[in-house]
C-alpha cells in the first residue's frame, strides 16, 4: 500500500534465536509501533511452520531461493526495490528486540523530514550506519534502490565476507546521511558528524540494538554493563564517552 511504513529484516536457517526472535519482534512492534509492518525475507530452509506464524502475527514473508550465506544478510535492502510502495522503511535484525527508546528515536526521525535515520547507542557501534539500526524515507529509498547489489555480483567480489553488509552502507547509505540524515547517538557522538542525543533518557543499562537469545537473555553479557565496559575502555578511537 502506497504510504505504509516498513520494518525489513533478513531471516534463513533454523536457529531459534533467530526465528523466535522474528516472531517477538512481530508481537513487539505491533504494539510500539503500529503504523509499521513487518517484512521477513526468507531462506528456503526457515521452517514453514515460522513463516506461517509470522503471517498469522500481521508480517509480510518474502520467499529467496537464494544460498543462506553471507549474502542474506543484505536480502533486507531489497524491500528498497519496492520503494513505490511505502513511505518509510526501518532495517532491523531478528535477534533484537525494539523498546521505547528506539520508537522515540524513530518518531523524532519522522518528525524532522530527514531522509535516512541511523543509531549508535553503545560503546561497541562504532560504525558509521550499523545495518540494523538504520532507515530511509520512500525519496532516499528511490535513490538506493538503484545501488542494492545483485547476490550474484557480491559473491564475485574480493571484499566478500561475513560484513559484506556493512561495507555497502558504508559506500552507499553513509554518504547520504551529511545533507539529508539524522543521527540519535548517546557515543560516538561527534566521529561521524554531528548527532543529536536519543529523546529519552537511558533506564538503567538498556541500549537500542540489544541483541538476545530465544529465551530472552543476553546475546552478549560483557556487553550490558555500559558504564563499566566504557570506563575501563582503552580504546584508541574515541568514541564520546560520557
């Protein structure tokens, strides 16, 4: 429909982290941010039984025959070829978990009519445009569209590996964010450019981009205590701690 709002995700394999999650951000996003669908782009090895619920949860399924490989992770751009169809898109990963801070960040992102929206909200994203935590509206997505890869076309590169990613937000997306982008960032506040700081205050050591397993538990414990691992950071890059 011509207008709505998306949420991409990429999604292969059997893994529960993965397919539990999909499913969790589903039932969270639905109640954050209700004006947003969920899209999964699936491998053919997802197990029909999650593609069934996801569908059954409001989700949209793409099915890709394509290899469950490094590749996949970049099937999420391809909603950007269906850039007629919506007015913004948000890009996130399966095993994260949307929480209130981000939908601040998200309706701030609306608000201010820029066209591409990125988050650095822990010592550890220190990249310019994590593929997780980025969006573009419909004009930005129309550009971008023209610069998704075809799979076939990234496996012949000598760059090819498991941030393939990353390295084409990083050569494709970044350089739009200096004149039509917002930054939320709570570090690596100023590294990349200006930044504004997330609308809402941090509640303990929650941070956007969480990543968890199927149970809901950290994905990386060394990485909740934010003051403690940023603290006792020696890190050459400065970041902007606070």
């Amino acid at each position: 429909m011509t207008g709505s709002k998306l949420i991409s995700f990429s999604l292969f394999g059997a893994d529960p982290t993965y397919t539990v999650g999909a499913l969790r951000n589903v039932e969270l996003y639905r109640e954050l941010l209700p004006d947003y669908t969920c899209v999964f782009f699936c491998g053919p090895t997802v197990p029909s039984i999650v593609k069934s619920n996801l569908v059954r949860e409001g989700a949209e399924v793409r099915e890709i025959k394509g290899r469950e490989d490094w590749g996949a992770t970049m099937w999420r751009f391809l909603i950007l070829n269906e850039w007629e169809t919506f007015s913004h898109v948000i890009f996130r990963d399966c095993d994260s978990r949307p929480s209130s801070r981000e939908v601040a960040a998200v309706r701030s992102w609306e608000a201010s009519g820029k066209g591409v929206h990125v988050m650095n909200d822990h010592p550890a994203h220190g990249a310019v445009v994590l593929a997780g935590m980025w969006g573009c509206t419909q004009a930005q997505a129309s550009y971008l569209c023209l610069e998704v890869p075809l799979v076939s076309k990234i496996r012949m590169s000598n760059d090819y590996h498991e941030h393939i990613h990353q390295g084409w937000i990083e050569t494709h997306v970044a350089p739009e964010i200096p004149g039509d982008g917002l930054r939320h960032a709570s570090f690596w506040k100023t590294f990349y450019g200006p930044s504004e700081p997330f609308p809402t205050e941090r509640v303990g050591n929650e941070f956007v981009g969480a990543a968890f397993k199927a149970d809901g538990t950290s994905r990386y414990p060394d990485h909740e205590d934010i003051y403690n691992l940023c603290n006792s950071c020696r890190c050459v890059i400065k970041c902007d701690k606070s």
